[in-house]
C-alpha cells in the first residue's frame, strides 16, 4: 500500500527554475512539496553556469592584466591550475547541497528526495509515498545531453558538460566536438589551463548569434592555442579502455585525444516521468503557455517551467518564467486570472528578449533578435555597428581593445530588437540593452540616456550618432 499525502502543489526539481517556482507560490501560503532526485540547486550550481564560469574567470583576468602595461611586467607566470580547480570547486561546494537544502527548509518549502514519476492527473509518486496536488503540480526537471550518433562515441565514456565542468585534473589533450556556448566556453577554459585543446564543429561558432560573433570568439581560441576545425564533424571514434581516444573526422585526418567533450546540445528530460499517465508521450516534448501551464492536459493543473518547457535553455530566463508560474498558481489558487502580456503572470520576455552572455574572451552579450532574425520575421530593420575599440572607456579597459557592437533597428517603431556586443568586459552593458528592449524605448528618448565617460557604456551614444541622431 503507498501512502498518500495531500498538498497544494508538487514541484519535480530542486533546480534554480523549480526553488523559484516553489518559493514564489508558497509566499501565498500554500503548502509545497520540492522533489529531487539528485543535488538541491540543480545543474546550474554544480555542472554549468557556477562551475564553468569559475574555470574561466581566473584566465581572463590574467589574460587583462597582460593587455595592460605595468600590468603586464608583472604576470611573471601562467595559471595555477590546481588553485583554479580549488576555487571551482569551492562554488560548487564540494558537490555538498546541505546548504542549499537548508534554504529550502527555511522558506517554508517540503523538500523530498528521490525519483518522482507522474501517477495520473495531479499524482505524484516518489518510491511508495504518493504525493497528491490540490492546485498544481510543476515540472522542471530540466534537461539531459545529446550524444550524437558516431559510431564508437557513445560506447568510449565521453564527457559531457558535467564531466567537463567537475574534473579534478587537467587532460593533457581534449577534443571538444560542438561550436556553441559550451563548447567555446569549456575549450577555452581548458586551453587555459594548460590542455591542448581541439575543437571541431559542422559550421561556424555560435550559431543563432551575428555571425562576426562566432568570427571573433574562433580568433580568440585560435590565439591561446586551440586548433579549431570548422566544417568537420567525427565519422569514428575509438577508444581501449580508459586510454586515449582516436577521433577520425570527416577531412580524413585523426586526433588523439586524453578525454573526448559532447557539447553538441541537449534535450529536455522528459522520459520517465510518467507523461503517458495523463495523456502525453512519455520522453516527449512539452509545449506550454506564458504562464507554464502544459497544452494538452484537461483541469488546468499541470504545469513546466526551465529546460523541460522547450522555453530557452537559460538559467536567468528559466528563473524569470518560474517567477511567473509560481504567482499564476497562487492566483489561481483562489479563483479565474487575466494573463495579459507583460503582467506578473506571464513570461512574454520569452518571446522578444532573451538575454544571453557567453563567458569566453572577448565576451558575447547578445539580447532580443540578430539581424537575419528580424527580417525573417518581416521587420523593415536598420542594423548598425561600430567598433567598441574606438571608444574611450575601451581604450582604458585593454591597449589594442578590438570588439564589434551591432544594434538593430525596427525603422517603423523607431525602437531597437536586438543588440549584440563581443569584446572584453561587455557582459555587464547588456542590461542596459535588455531594459531599452522590453520598454521599447524610442530611440528619441535614448538620445537622452546620456553614458558615463569615460566608460565603455558610451558605445550607445556612438551607435546612435551612427544611425543618424
């Protein structure tokens, strides 16, 4: 017999997408249920975003201080790879969650630990307990890898992101296969450290952002050393044991590699949750409204936030959409809501301004839509760019600053869609961007959003005097 316990929502995952979604629906007062079968904190906090951006920062802050004079006489060695492990190590602490649990308890939220699974509508089961939701129950279990179909690759124990992001050591020779955030994030991190570092992709870096961005980022890995094979993708791999990995690609040549990294993209984690019993496909995708709730299921009571909503795979924006779920459930916890865009309720920044920064160097801050985005989408648009080593604040930051900022215009609303910066320490002018977006700020009136000098952030006034104001 499995016991059952009543509450007012279940949440699947401890993630950073799942805690917000608890903590905002239980600030109401309702009762809520945090299941997770793995660490409290999710991905994010200890085989993504902290962990890999750790690997990253010690070598750009050594790669800034040697673009400086005076500065630069005094780097009198390379990194210490074992302190930046430690350091690593140390935001992810020690893959210990009793911290984060602790949060959790104190926020008034249940947590349970184990495998939950669907068990028809508004059931959740995990192990022989059955957790039962009067209002809501929410999935964010996030999402899982994809390991390309080459033969030999799955069965040579490649690393994914997870294995990448938490090594103890430094591999002596690293093949990265895939050109996006984690792969350009990860080779470089590594190059860094002292790995002899290739990286094969099918295309171009970063596809989906302004092509120059992925231009400058494969300048950059090339300059600390990676061996950067674009138009090339692995036809075998082999591998005896826990050797050394034999990579045939598709130009006929071969490398040989300590540890093999996927970074070829993920896929939300839907199987074996217990889809089927309530009318979906097990292992399926999700599709889900503004305010999370999942098309397809009768009652109003399920709902997917994060990764597994096939919303964008980023931890800021699953938080931002979290945020809105967890106050749509404990409004409609006590009766009917209007879900107009841009309310509390409602994710609509999903669909005009996702913001995305990747942490390689020169950075890429990019938010809202590229230039072929726009006009696929029908928009009459303006692009503009400008050097962001011509401004003054650039020249300070780093001798030779080199970096491109494009804004893209919608001539007909006379605001800005989409912006993108690539250089040194751009992530931090980004906000601003993202705040002109989602206010649709007319250009006029951003003439009067007057940058500090000298700063970087006076590369808004140069795009804006370029595009004639």
């Amino acid at each position: 017999m499995s016991a059952e316990r009543e509450v007012d929502v279940v949440v699947v995952g401890a993630g950073p997408v799942g805690e917000n979604v608890a903590d905002r629906a239980a600030r109401t007062g309702l009762s809520v249920v945090v299941v997770e079968k793995e660490l409290v904190g999710g991905e994010c906090s200890y085989w993504a975003c902290m962990p890999s951006k750790a690997l990253l920062r010690s070598g750009q802050a050594l790669a800034a201080a040697r673009r400086l004079p005076g500065a630069a006489e005094a780097v009198t060695g390379g990194l210490d790879a074992a302190e930046v492990l430690q350091r690593r190590t140390s935001f992810t602490h020690d893959w210990d969650d009793s911290s984060q649990a602790q949060w959790l308890e104190s926020a008034g939220l249940s947590l349970v630990r184990g495998t939950a699974r669907l068990d028809g509508p508004r059931r959740v089961r995990v192990g022989d307990e059955v957790l039962v939701a009067r209002h809501a129950v929410v999935l964010s279990t996030g999402s899982v890898p994809v390991v390309p179909d080459v033969p030999g690759l799955a069965d040579s124990s490649p690393w994914t992101s997870r294995e990448a992001t938490s090594a103890k050591t430094v591999p002596g020779r690293l093949f990265v296969l895939g050109g996006g955030v984690v792969g350009v994030e990860l080779a470089q991190a590594w190059a860094r450290l002292g790995s002899t570092v290739t990286l094969a992709a099918r295309t171009g870096l970063l596809g989906g952002q302004e092509e120059f961005a992925g231009e400058l980022v494969a300048g950059a890995l090339r300059a600390d050393g990676v061996d950067v094979r674009l138009g090339a993708s692995p036809t075998r791999v082999t591998r005896e044991g826990t050797g050394p990995f034999t990579v045939e690609l598709s130009d006929g040549s071969r490398v040989e590699a300590d540890e093999f990294l996927v970074a070829t993209g993920r896929r939300p984690a839907t199987s074996g949750l217990g889809l089927e019993t309530v009318g979906l496909e097990d292992g399926g995708s999700l599709s889900v409204d503004d305010t999370g709730l999942v098309d397809g299921v009768e009652g109003g009571w399920l709902y997917a936030t994060g990764d597994v909503s096939g919303r964008p795979k980023l931890t800021h924006q699953g938080k931002y959409a979290g945020r809105a779920t967890g106050d749509a459930i404990a409004a409609r916890a006590a009766g009917p809501i209007e879900t107009p865009a841009w309310s509390r309720y409602t994710a609509t920044a999903d669909h005009h301004a996702v913001p995305q920064v990747v942490f390689t160097d020169p950075e890429v801050a990019q938010v809202g839509l590229t230039a072929a985005q726009a006009r696929e989408r029908g928009l009459d648009v303006k692009v503009v760019d400008y050097e962001i080593g011509n401004v003054a604040g650039a020249s300070l930051v780093a001798d030779g600053y080199t970096g491109t900022a494009r804004m893209v215009v919608d001539e007909d609303r006379r605001v800005i869609v989409g912006v993108t910066f690539v250089g040194q320490d751009v992530a931090e002018l980004l906000h601003a961007a993202t705040v002109a977006i989602v206010g649709e700020v007319p250009l006029e009136r951003l003439w009067h959003a007057v940058p500090s000098y000298p700063t970087i952030s006076e590369v808004w006034l140069r795009l804006l005097e370029t595009y004639g104001l």
